[in-house]
C-alpha cells in the first residue's frame, strides 16, 4: 500500500498509521462498547442491525459535531485514508464479536427446539452459511451507517436516513400494487442483505450473496467521492 506523505518536512503518514489511529478512536468512544453490546443483546439480526448501524454512524459523525474531523483532515490532507480507516478497523472488529455470538445464539437456539425436536445442525445445507452470513451482515451495516455518517456528516440526519433506507422505503413499496411491489422489494436494502441470514431464500428474493453489501459498497463510494470535492 503506497505511503501518504504528509508534507516534504513533516511525519510520514501511512494508511497503516491511520488504521491505527483510527482504531484508538474506535476503543476510547463510550458509544462503541455500548453498541456492540447492544447488538449481540437484542434477539435476531432486525433489532441487532440498529444498534451496529447507529454505531457506524457514530464512528464519523461524532468528529464533525466535536469538531475533530478538521485536526483528522489536517494530519491526512489526502482525506480518503481517514474514510478507508474507519472502514477498515470497523470490517476487521466487529466479526471477532458478531461471528462468535451468532453461533452462540444459534447453539442456544437450538438447545431449546430440541426439546420439541425441532432443531438442525451446521452441516445442513445453508445452515452454516445462514449463521455466519448475519455476522458479515451486521457488519455491512455498521459500514453502511458509516457511509451515510460521512454523507451527511449530522447524526441525527443520517441516523433518520438510515431508518428510511432499512425501513422506509419497504413501508413505501407495501402501497403500490402487489406484483410491482414484490418485484421492487427484492431490491431493496434489507430484503436484498437479509437473503444471507435466511436458511432457505425465498425463490422471489435476490440470492444469498447477490445483495449482500451492495448498498453499503455503493454509499461509501459516494461518501468518498464527496469527500474529496468539498469542505470539512
């Protein structure tokens, strides 16, 4: 990865200096502790996106309402390392917590159905891919609300943008005729990200991986061109 030099007589700054960087952010904010704990709380992967959504918001927004961002773009004038940080640190963190806890809730989960004999095992066909594709989905949408955080640069903004796109448009579509409405849902957000979390896909959804982070790639793209043609 190339270097980012910061200025002919000053430090050498690295994107791996500000992974670091950014990472020291991400520990000493209260917001991430409770977030985090929020999300493996909450029963199933709907209420759990909140939380980890609002977290990501949070990671970028905070600095603008503080006034923090200005001292981030000052050490990085290049800016999109600071974006491509948070993203990272974020991507590479919340797996080690979401990936052991969805199987935790799994294993729970199905201690109880066997009771009833009710319960299944990792080796059935889509199981293990259902468990382990709602932690990736939980982190798509922490960096989606990271994206959106860096969009708008207002909490309260992007945390209501964020609602709209998870829930909103669905409520939107529930008004038009049901054949127009079921061929634009599959499309949308959450039913295109949450056909990775479902053990058998429905056959009118998008595939298990086709809509998985779509959104969330697609918002940081914008987030980082717009980065680069305005002002902090």
């Amino acid at each position: 990865m190339s270097a980012l030099v910061q200025s002919p007589a000053g430090p050498r700054v690295t994107q791996a200096k500000v992974v670091r960087s950014e990472w020291t952010k991400l520990r000493s904010q209260p917001s991430t502790a409770w977030s985090l704990l929020a999300a493996v709380g909450l029963a199933g992967v709907q209420l759990a996106q909140i939380a980890v959504a609002v977290l990501g918001v949070l990671l970028i927004t905070s600095e603008y309402a503080t006034g923090m961002i200005r001292f981030s773009m000052v050490a990085v004038p290049r800016r999109l390392p600071v974006l491509w940080a948070k993203a990272i640190v974020f991507a590479l963190t919340a797996p080690v917590l979401f990936v052991p806890a969805t199987f935790a809730t799994f294993l729970v989960s199905q201690s109880v159905l066997a009771r009833e004999q009710l319960d299944t095992s990792l080796d059935q066909p889509g199981v293990a891919r259902a468990v382990l594709g709602s932690a990736l989905y939980l982190t798509a949408m922490g960096l989606l609300g990271l994206g959106l955080g860096a969009l708008l640069r207002n909490t309260a903004g992007a945390i209501a943008s964020l609602f709209g796109v998870l829930f909103g448009l669905q409520i939107v579509v529930g008004f038009l005729p049901a054949s127009l409405a079921d061929t634009i849902s599959r499309y949308l957000p959450t039913p295109a990200g949450v056909a990775v979390t479902n053990v058998r896909p429905d056959p009118a959804s998008l595939g298990p991986w086709a809509g998985f982070g779509l959104y969330t790639a697609i918002t940081l793209g914008l987030a980082a061109w717009l980065l680069r043609r305005r002002d902090v």
